[in-house]
C-alpha cells in the first residue's frame, strides 16, 4: 500500500498498530482503539475521509485505493481481535460462575468402607506377605475362649461385672474383650488330633494369623477410650520363635503403617497369656515426641500388647510346649487409626460425621 501518501502522525499509528492492538487486554481497550482508528468522528479514517475529499481531482484514485485499503486491514483487524476477547470474557464468565452448564452434573455421594474398617484391611495387607492370613471369631463368646483358655486366673478383676458386658440369663456368654479369644479357638482347632493321629498344626508345620474385629469393655467415653473399640491380634506357633521374631515382625510392619522413620519401644509388662510380656509403642505423630493430649504429655502412644505364648495356652489346647512356641499381639486399631491419620479424638471415629469421615483418605 502507498503509505507515503498519507499524512506522517497517521503513517507512525498505522506501523504501531499491530502492536497496540495485540495489547489491548480487554474489549474497553479494544473499543477505545476502535474509536480512534474507525470511528466516525476525529479518528484516523475520518481525517482521510476528509483528506480524500480535499485531495485534487488527479490524486483521488490513488489516494481513495489506499484509504480503503488501510480502512479494511484495520476493520478486519480490529473484528477479529473482538472475537478473540469476546471468547477470553466467555472463559473467565464461566470459570467465575458457580453453575457451568460445560461440566458434568455431580454424581450422588458414594457408599465407601469406612475408615477404621479401610485400616484394617491395610494392616492385613501388611502382614499378609509375611504369610499371615485371617481368622474370625464371635463378638459373643464364652468365658472359657475369653478368659479360661487364656491362662486367666478365676478371680482376676477383668472378669468382673465392673469391666465385662456378661449376658443375662445365659451362663458365661459375655462380650469378648479382646481379640485373643481368637488365639484360643485357633489353638483348639490346630491341636485337635484327626481320625490319622495327626494335629492341623503338625500337617502345617506351624499357623501365622491375624484376627482383626470388635471388642467391648465398660469404659467410659472420652478422647482416647470407648465401650466399643477395635482390635487386630496376631498369632504366630511354630518351632524355636522368640522375642527377637516378634520384635523384627512388628518393628516392620510399624515401619509400613507411620513409615520408615516411625520409632517404636518395647517394654516389659504383664498378660497372663504371655511369657515374656510386653507392651509397644510408638512416638507420638501428633506432637512428634514433645507430649500431648494423646500421648498424655509423655511423647509416646501405647499401640499393643504382646509376648511369647505362655505354656499353659499351648497345653489347654493340647499342644506340646516343649515342641511348639510362638507369639502374639494384640493391637488397637482406633490408637492406630488416631495415629496414622493424626486425629487427636477417637468419637470422631464413631459419631459418622461425613466431613469428617471424607478426610479419611489417607488410612487407606
Ligand atoms: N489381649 C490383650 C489386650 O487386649 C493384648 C495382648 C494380645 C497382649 C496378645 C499379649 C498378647 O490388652
């Protein structure tokens, strides 16, 4: 196009406009642009407009074919930078809008495992490559599996009305206390001789289980305590096991669950189901070791309860102590699950607030 027909002020706007027009950020810029450039008084075109008409009779071809053509390149230009910024404005609407008629409709809240069963499962997951498998028994059990059978003495005060949910009118039915009743039921079933003479235990060689599941006792309600809890025992008989078994098996699966900088101790203590006894725990998550509600100021949670199988658990179930020995433990699931995912109150677990129980995801 002949430029240099054109007055200078309008041939230095015409080479920056590419420019400024790939500047306007918004359709005001843009409409302002328009105005000086197109627009029907005092723009750029409407001075050649008037130039055109001033110019002499010789000059008007030349002249008109480059104002029109300059008058074209900017409308088209100036159109097609409109759409563009009409398209961004639509995005923006929508993105900002609460209803984006684009996306598709939420779907109904599923149905999902909820989080202390999710933990469960993950612990059996854990010790499952170890080769523990699971066994069950009833939440309603006898005294002699909840008690008897696990060399606990008559008169021991767990028997108690004051700590154990008894059945009315049905003779030694209570609510088991702990998982270890599991142990007993095991043992019998493995112990037991066959038409050849021969136990499940001497066929397998030895038995490794976990036995998760309800447990009730008369506590009362409070952060870290509730009548209804969770636990997962595990079992291991076979030949020449010891503490140092019990303590690697655990000190890894510790190490799975919090990660591998959990810190664990073991110190000794009392069940009379167990000789040695002892009981674990872990380094308080919550406050990393400087105390808290949850760790009751001391730096470490108790997680569970194991040892080696007393003799006498073995020999109730008529296996031989002086050739089968073994351990177990009995872990609680909602100390875990408060320490896993950080909760400093158990109820949450139980109360099915759905804002709460949706941040479970990381016990999975
Ligand atoms: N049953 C015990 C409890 O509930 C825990 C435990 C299990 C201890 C196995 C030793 C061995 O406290």
């Amino acid at each position: 196009m002949e430029l240099s027909l054109l007055p200078p002020d309008i041939q230095d706007a015409h080479r920056s406009f590419p420019g400024t027009l790939a500047a306007c950020a918004d359709l005001d810029a843009l409409m302002r642009l328009k105005g000086a450039f197109v627009g029907r008084e005092g723009s750029h075109a409407a001075r050649l407009m008037e130039l055109l008409k001033a110019a002499p009779k010789d000059q008007k071809r030349d002249l008109g074919a480059a104002v029109n053509a300059l008058k074209n390149e900017w409308d088209q230009a100036l159109k097609s930078r409109q759409a563009e910024l009409e398209q961004e404005r639509l995005r923006l609407a929508a993105l900002a809008s609460a209803w984006d008629p684009d996306l598709p409709p939420p779907l109904p809240a599923q149905g999902a495992l909820h989080p202390l069963n999710r933990l469960m499962n993950r612990l059996v997951d854990v010790f499952r490559p170890l080769g523990f498998h699971v066994e069950e028994g009833p939440e309603a059990e006898t005294e002699a599996h909840n008690f008897d059978g696990l060399n606990i003495p008559p008169d021991h005060p767990a028997r108690g009305s004051a700590d154990t949910f008894y059945f009315k009118g049905q003779d030694g039915l209570l609510l088991r206390t702990h998982t270890s009743p599991v142990q007993v039921r095991v043992l019998l079933r493995i112990g037991a001789r066959g038409a050849d003479g021969r136990s499940e235990l001497e066929r397998r060689g030895g038995i490794k289980f976990l036995a998760p599941g309800r447990v009730y006792r008369k506590d009362e309600i409070d952060p870290t305590h509730s009548p209804m809890f969770h636990q997962v025992e595990g079992m291991i008989v076979g030949k020449g096991i010891g503490m140092h078994h019990l303590k690697g098996t655990l000190a890894y699966a510790m190490k799975a669950l919090f990660g591998p900088g959990a810190e664990v101790r073991f110190r000794p203590s009392y069940f009379p189901f167990v000789e040695p006894g002892a009981e674990m725990d872990v380094r308080c998550p919550l406050c990393e070791g400087a105390g808290c509600r949850v760790c009751k100021g001391s730096g470490w949670v108790e997680l569970l309860g194991a040892g080696l199988l007393h003799p006498n658990i073995l020999a109730y179930a008529g296996i031989d102590p002086e050739i089968w020995s073994g351990y177990a433990f009995g872990m609680g699931v909602e100390r875990t699950a408060m320490m896993v995912s950080e909760t400093p109150d158990l109820r949450l677990f139980f109360e099915n607030d759905q804002r709460f129980l949706r941040t479970m995801g990381g016990l999975d």
